[in-house]
C-alpha cells in the first residue's frame, strides 16, 4: 500500500469513527479506494467514496456539522 493510500485509509477510519460517535452510519464506509481519475503521479491522493446516504442520515450529517461550525 502507498503512503498516500495509507493515509486515505487513515482519513477513512478517522471519519468513520467520528461520524459513529455522532450516531451517523454511512453504508459505505467500508470503503473502495479508486484512484483520482486523471492523477497521473503516485503521490496523488486517493478517493474516499461514502456511497450514497438516506435525506434523513443526510439531514443528521447537516445538523453534526452545522452544530461542530458553530463551536
């Protein structure tokens, strides 16, 4: 694994994690890395993809975030 796939990883499970502890579950946070489309270097970092989410895990993410703006 490439540092900057290790570092994605890293970035991943960081997310993951505080998004748990805020009661968020994202269904694909299991994770597919993909390389950014067009990076023509090594050192380019990769992709996190999400998936997609529910309008209400989508309106709790607003409100984690809106309420973490505010601090």
């Amino acid at each position: 694994m490439t540092e900057r796939m290790q570092d994605a990883e890293e970035a991943r499970a960081a997310l993951s994690t505080a998004l748990r502890s805020a009661g968020i579950s994202f269904p694909g946070t299991d994770l597919g890395f993909r390389p950014r489309p067009g990076a023509k270097t090594k050192n380019s970092y990769a992709l996190i993809d999400l998936g997609a989410i529910s309008a209400p895990v989508a309106l709790k993410l607003a409100e984690v975030v809106s309420r973490g703006a505010q601090e």
